[in-house]
C-alpha cells in the first residue's frame, strides 16, 4: 500500500463457497456470496499481502465509499511456480 489504508478479507480456499461470478479461468477473477473463515487484515502505507493461487481474497473493503487509495499489485501466472 503506497496510500491510503485499505481492509481485506481473505481465507485459505473457497471451500464450498457459492460463486456469484466465475471467471477464474480467463481472468483470474471470481465473486462469492459468502467464504467461510475468512479473516480480515488492514493494509496501511508501507504494508504489503501476499496471496497464493488458490487463496480467496477480497480487496477493497473500505468502511467510506470515497477512499482515496495508492496501490501496486502484481500477479504472477501459477505456471511459474
């Protein structure tokens, strides 16, 4: 996080969490209507997470709409792992 503060939800998979929308397999994206256990960390200036394939997390929970946000993320396709 280079500004601003975010929350982030995450868990270790899905599980059998119901996806609102799947569009894992042409852009690594995908929305679920609810995970279970998943935590919550907050990202402040100089922080950074680390996400793995396979891992759920949901960025952008901000508790004001109007956020003012400065962030890099990077992906790295799983066929380099």
């Amino acid at each position: 996080m280079a500004e601003g503060e975010e929350w982030q939800g995450f868990a270790a998979s899905a599980g059998d969490a119901e996806a609102v929308e799947d569009r894992l397999e042409v852009s690594d994206y995908a929305l679920y209507k609810q995970v279970e256990n998943e935590s919550r960390i907050l990202l402040r200036p100089g922080d950074f997470a680390v996400y793995w394939p396979g891992e759920v997390h949901r960025p952008n929970c901000h508790p004001d709409k109007g956020a003012h946000l400065v962030k890099l993320v990077v992906k790295i396709h799983r066929d380099l792992f």
